[in-house]
C-alpha cells in the first residue's frame, strides 16, 4: 500500500524585521508603478480610440453627403465682417 503524505500544515510566519525592510518597500512599488503605467498606456489608448471613432464617423458622414450627389456637404463658414 501506499504511505500516507504528511503536510506542513503550520502557517509561514515572516519575522517582523522583514517587515519594515526598506528593500521589500521597493520591491512592492515597483509592481504598483508597473500598473500605474498599464493604466496610463489603457487610458491613452481608450482617448485615442474615441478620437479615432468621432474622425471616422465624420468622414463617413461627409462620404455619404457627397455620394448622394450633394454639392454642400461641407459648408465653408465666413468670418463675420468687421465694421
């Protein structure tokens, strides 16, 4: 038969000058900077995107203007004259 597997079942205790380690401070900034920056990287693209979206739509809506033969698709406003 098989002999049974014995487990550590004691939880893992970190001395508490490990704690207040200066080099573990470091070591858990740099993943929260690393996140900080995908955040920045999504919200970048998220903007562009919307930007990119609205452009789009406003070329199509000029496309279809100028395919349904019109002439005034995209009208040229004049400043107003002074005096």
């Amino acid at each position: 038969m098989m002999e049974p597997v014995a487990y550590n079942l004691e939880p893992h205790h970190q001395s508490e000058t490990s704690m207040t380690d200066p080099d573990d401070r470091q070591g858990e900034e740099r993943p929260r900077k690393a996140a900080l920056i995908g955040l920045l990287v999504v919200a970048v693209l998220v903007v562009a995107g919307i930007w990119l979206f609205h452009a789009l739509r406003e070329e199509g809506r000029l496309e279809d203007c100028l395919m349904s033969g019109r002439s005034n698709c995209a009208p040229i406003e004049l400043p107003a004259k002074s005096g």
